[in-house]
DNA sequence: AAAAAAC
C-alpha cells in the first residue's frame, strides 16, 4: 500500500497541510504516510487496554475517539501497541517495517488490532477498518510475524477477491518482509503463456500464500498446498468472501480444509464494510468450522464516509449527457488534480463508454474481468505507473484498488443490487467511494444521475451513511465543477 | 451484473 510513496510526496504534503477541520482517522493516515510529522498526532490507546477483571465481553472505546471500538471475547489481556517493539517483532521484520514501509509507529488500527492478533491464544479476529486506512499492512504485518521462518512449509494463507488486489497485497509483503527471507507464492490464475498444470509442479513450499479462491482451491484438491502447518488465515475483503454466492463456497471449502489440518489455526476477516446481518452471518460461519470465540473491531457505519472525500450528484438529463459530463468536465478538469477512476455497472457498458470517449479523441484504458490476465496485468501497470490518467473500470476494481494519486471517483452507474435493482449496494458504494482520498488525502466522488430510480437510489445512499451529497448543477456547468472541486479542496 | 475458475 505505501509503495510509491516518495513518487507522491509532493501532492500530499501539500494536501496534508490545507486539512484544517477536525479529522478523526484521517490523522491515523497520516502517521502512515508522513512520519515526520506523526508525532503531533499521538493517538491516544491506553483507553483500549483490555479490562481483564471483566469476564465475558468488554467494550473498549477511546474517549477521544470513538470512530474504532475494539470488542474482546474471554478473558485474554491485550494492550495496545505504542510501539512496534511492543510487538515482539523479529530484528528483520523490524526493520522491514522503518526502512522499507517507512513507519515510525503502529497506526490506530495497527495498535489495536495487531496485540489482538499476536497474542496468545491467537484468537479469530472479525477487523473493520475505514478505507485506505492501512488494513493491508495489519494484516500483512500478521501473517510475516506469525511464521516462523526456518519452517519449509506454507504457513500464513490471504484470500483475496480479485487477482489484481491479490497482487497488490503480495507487493506489501515483499516489501514488509523484504530483510525476514520469509518466501511468498501467488496463487492466482496464470497467462496462458507460461501456465504450467498444477499437476505437474512439485509441492508447495512457499511460506506465505496469497491468491484468489478459486486457484487455491485447485492447488488444495491436487494436494499440492498442504495445510498442516498453517499458522493464520487471512479473509481479505471478508464480507464479500464469505457473504457472496459465488465466492462462499470456495472460501468455506478451503476454511473446512484448514480446519481439518490445523485446527489451531488462526482466522483473521478484514473489511471496510460489515453489514449487521452479514456480519452475524460470516461469524456463525467460522465459529461454526473453528469451534471457538473471536475478537472483534468495529466501525459505526455514520462514521465509515470519508470526510476527506467531497460527494456530488449531478443530474444529467439522458444518457448522452452522463457521456457529455464525463468527456467536457470530469477529463478537463480530472487532469488537472490527479487520476480519475469511472465505475460502471456491466462490462458492455465500460466497452460502450470506452468506444464514445476513444471516439472523441479521448485517452482513456478500460479494465473489467473479461479480459486476457495479461491485458489486465498491463493495464494496472499503466496506470499505477501513471502512464494513463483516467481507467474506467466495472466493480473489479471497487475494492481495497490502491493508487494514491486516484483523487477522483466517478459513478456512471450507481451500485445496487443485482437482484433488487431499485436497492442500492451500499458497500459497493462505500469501496468505489474509498479508491480516492487513500490514507486522508482529499478526493471528490460524482454521481451521475439521469433518472428517478437514480434519484431514489441515491436519496437512499444519503439517508442509509447519514450523509448529505451536495449538488452540482446544471450539469453542463463548467464553473460549478470548479466550485465542487474548490470545495473538495482539489483546486 | 460482476467478481473467481475451468480442461
């Protein structure tokens, strides 16, 4: 997540400078980022030591701060990490961590989460975090501690959604662990190319394993992966791997599996967004498997927007115009405060968007699932390279996507549900909304409107995040989209 | 509808 850091340090210092009102996790985003200016912003955990006089379940909540609240099962003391020495970290992971991520101390997730995570027992931990607040490196950081290095054997296994957010993660490993010599494979689908049959591979002996379920699970069933000596297990995006038809299986198959190996091992679920009921649904499931109790930290859901992200809608009269809105004001202005990403609901229409603004003499790359991996692959390059300025993408990238110089989101569609289309998916929008303003940094969204069921999706989307989405309007005015990106703090 | 995956 922080790589590339030194490439951006001149658009987000300046940004961090103009921030004024009162930030709440934006101040943790910072301490990642910029850590010679983290010492102002001490966050203050004593508060969250866990009260082990209480048996049963206690609620910590910081007095300061009450966006995170940490809930421990049993009678296990934790307390939060000031320090990474506190950690009891290996020398090598240490030093991964100040010279290569460039941190000076746990950020407020990490302080919380990590003596949760590496404490004995090692409970099953259900971890909500805003977006771009830095879970990758929570959980990265646990899987690197948990191993132990002089063991040949996979040890620590990510699941992760996409193959492209599988790659990113493995980027933070490598990079967090870059001085351990702790070894990392991929498990995701392969170009044709260079793909060699799982069959005819030896066994693996990667320590770390990070992927998608559906290659996972393929090495699990030719017994290539062995799952004996698995230490932790990692749910990226967890509410969407546990909770969606399509990837339940999978994930609960490779969980069985584990469990079946190793029960002793650990289970970590991370996520920006766990829906009440989906959250009561995902932990039966691995209190189910695992037979034991879990830690558990949370976000109120008011208090999950960014506040460093300014929303608008614009109401377009028909469809052309959300083209028009696109082509004459979000790519004029989009270029001159950093890089735009468009979400669309299908694949035909990123390749109907594409063709319009490609034949308008417009540079734009298109991404969505269809596609050869290594089209794919080429087009996330270009654009984190920052060879490309806006991408329009389906929900393949809505989420945990990283690219820090993304300031501006743009709705074409709005998310809803694929079997109730006048119900909106708030987490899909809460994700796309989160691919701008990465760790505090500001960002606008726009929500193109063109019709009623678009208005009622949106007034719905406000009333359920309590949050009021300013208009742009008309919509073919130039100076209001400077107004909004004035206001958004990106001009 | 989209995401993963497939021999």
């Amino acid at each position: 997540m922080a790589d590339n850091e030194s490439a951006t340090a001149s658009t987000t210092d300046q940004e961090a400078s103009k921030s004024t009102e009162t930030k709440r996790w934006a101040d943790v985003a910072e301490e990642e980022q910029d850590v010679a200016e983290a010492s102002s912003t001490e966050p203050k955990l004593d508060s969250l030591a866990i009260d082990d006089s209480r048996l049963g379940h206690s609620t910590l909540t910081d007095p300061d701060d009450s966006s995170i609240e940490a809930v421990t099962s049993g009678d296990t003391p934790y307390t939060s990490a000031k320090r990474f020495e506190d950690l009891n970290l290996s020398p090598e992971l240490l030093k991964g961590l100040y010279v290569e991520m460039k941190f000076e101390k746990p950020s407020k997730i990490q302080a919380i989460s990590l003596p949760m995570i590496l404490t004995p027992p090692n409970k099953n931990l259900i971890a909500q975090a805003h977006n771009g607040s830095g879970k990758t490196t929570c959980f990265v950081l646990g899987m690197l501690s948990r191993v132990d290095p002089k063991l040949t054997a996979p040890q620590a296994l990510c699941i992760c959604p996409t193959r492209e957010l599988a790659i990113q993660n493995m980027e933070v490993l490598l990079k967090m662990g870059k001085f351990t010599g702790i070894t990392s494979e991929l498990a995701i689908p392969a170009d044709p190319a260079n793909y060699i049959p799982i069959q005819k591979r030896p066994p693996i002996t990667a320590q770390v394993i990070i992927g998608t379920p559906g290659t996972i699970c393929k090495w699990m069933l030719a017994k290539k992966l062995g799952m004996s000596q698995m230490k932790i297990l990692v749910f990226d995006e967890a509410d969407h791997m546990l909770a969606e038809s399509g990837f339940r299986d999978d994930s609960v198959k490779i969980m069985k599996a584990i469990a079946k190996a190793n029960f002793s091992c650990q289970v970590l679920l991370f996520s920006a967004t766990f829906d009440d009921a989906v959250k009561a649904f995902v932990s039966k499931i691995v209190e189910e498997i695992f037979v034991r109790d879990y830690n558990q930290m949370f976000v109120k859901k008011e208090e999950l927007s960014l506040e460093s992200v300014k929303q608008y809608k614009v109401h377009c009269p028909d469809e052309l115009s959300k083209i028009m809105v696109i082509k004459d004001r979000i790519l004029e202005l989009g270029e001159k405060v950093g890089q735009t990403i468009i979400f669309v609901r299908s694949r035909n229409s990123a390749a109907m968007l594409h063709k319009s603004l490609v034949s308008l003499g417009y540079e734009v790359t298109t991404i969505q699932g269809a596609l050869k991996q290594e089209d794919r692959d080429k087009i996330i390059k270009e654009f984190k390279e920052g060879l490309t300025q806006v991408l329009i993408s389906t929900d393949l990238l809505a989420r945990g996507f990283d690219q820090k110089q993304v300031n501006l989101v743009v709705n074409f569609d709005l998310p809803v549900r694929y079997d109730r289309p006048t119900e909106p998916d708030y987490e899909v929008y809460l994700h796309r909304v989160g691919r701008a303003g990465r760790f505090g940094r500001k960002g606008a969204v726009f929500n193109l409107l063109c019709d009623d069921r678009d208005d009622l999706i949106m007034g719905k989307i406000e009333k359920y995040f309590n949050a009021q989405i300013a208009e742009v309007a008309p919509w073919n005015s130039e100076k209001e989209f400077e107004v909004a990106l004035e206001n958004a703090g990106l001009l």
